[in-house]
C-alpha cells in the first residue's frame, strides 16, 4: 500500500497500474483523517484493490493548524466540505470509468449518506453509524435512510453506543441498505477480550466485506 499525500488528501491505493474503484473517505467527529482506525482501512482497502481518498472537514483542518480542539462545523458547512471534496477526487484522482464511493467513520459517514443520493455515485459505506447520540437513543438520525435510493452498506459492532443491534432492528431502513454486524464490536468495532475476538480481526472482515460490496454494487 502506498499512501500520497496531495494537499489536503490522502490518497491509498495498491501499487498496481490497473484503473480500481474509489472510496472517498470522511473522518468522525473527534479524529482525523491519519488517525489510527483511518489508516488501517485505507491500508486494508489499498491491498484488497480499493483506491481510498481521505479528506478533512474544515474545523479538522483548522485544528491541524492550530493545534487546539475545535467542534464540528455546522451540518450545511459539513455537507458542503464533502460536495467539494467530491468534485475534487472526481476531477483530479478518479478515473470516470471506474465506480465511484463515498463514506466515512461515524459522523463522516453520516454526512455522505446525506449527499448520496443527490451525487448519484455507486455506493456508500458507513462505519459505525450513529444512529444516535450516545445516552439518546430517542433522537434517532434514521429519517432519511427511510428513502435511501443508494446502495449501502454499514459495518456496525452489535454493542456500539450509538446504535446497538438491538435498537438497530426496530428502525425502519431503505431495503438498499445493508448492516454487517460484527459481534461485540464498540464504535470504533473494537471487541472485548472476552468475546473471543479481536479488533484485527474485525477490521479484517469489514474490509473484505467492503470490498466485495463494491464490487457487487457496481452497475
């Protein structure tokens, strides 16, 4: 896996010649677009023959800058960052013959699945999706997901705070979308040393899965 770093992207992919998908990637909330948990997709994306571009939104670029904590940005600013950052890979690092995907960790997944639809791109992938705030699972972030005319697919640990198997199968969601669960996995798809699996491991099998769901996605 080689990863290039071009302004304010990452962009990861298998050093190969052949054209492959891309995956335009958004961080979550409180962590960048290096941090641990988004490299090791990229990387395992990379080697499964998937080209990753990762961008940041703007409070994580002021940060970055600044060195000091600053919150999200508004949803319409956080929306708008991704429409940018998508016209940007579909001029400068994706080949328009190749499919094209979006998505992102929690909060980054949350806002391409806003814009899914609307960009008419190939797929979304969302890991770890907050279907709700932590503490809150009456203020559900589900309305548009009802509707989804994208396919999609959600990597979700069955213990995640923010949307846990079993407040997961009371929603009502677009038959588009696709939940992978992964057993005792936490938002961040970490697995407690008593389930008897590891977070390697679960890493591992969302990779594979999101791999294969792009390539069977592809009109």
């Amino acid at each position: 896996m080689s990863t290039l770093e071009h302004g304010l992207y990452l962009i990861d992919s298998a050093p190969v010649k052949a054209l492959v998908p891309t995956l335009v990637l958004a961080h979550g909330a409180g962590a960048p677009m290096d941090s641990d948990f988004m490299q090791i997709v990229a990387a395992l994306l990379a080697a499964r023959g998937v080209r990753v571009v990762r961008f940041e939104f703007p409070y994580m670029q002021e940060r970055r800058q600044s060195g000091k904590r600053r919150p999200p940005n508004r949803q319409p600013e956080l929306l708008q960052a991704w429409r940018e950052a998508l016209a940007d890979c579909r001029t400068q690092f994706h080949d328009p013959s190749m499919p094209l995907f979006i998505g992102g960790k929690s909060m980054g997944g949350r806002m391409a699945s806003l814009i899914a639809d609307e960009e008419s791109v190939d797929g979304l992938v969302c890991l770890g999706y907050p279907f709700h705030p932590q503490g809150k699972p009456e203020q559900l972030r589900t309305e548009h997901l009802k509707t989804l005319q994208t396919p999609a697919l959600v990597v979700q640990g069955t213990r995640d705070a923010l949307g846990n198997r079993e407040e997961a199968e009371a929603y009502t969601l677009s038959p588009q979308i696709e939940i992978l669960w992964l057993e005792d996995g936490d938002h961040d798809l970490k697995p407690r040393v008593k389930s008897g699996y590891t977070h390697s491991q679960h890493m591992q099998t969302a990779a594979t899965a999101i791999a294969a769901f792009m390539q069977t996605s592809t009109p």
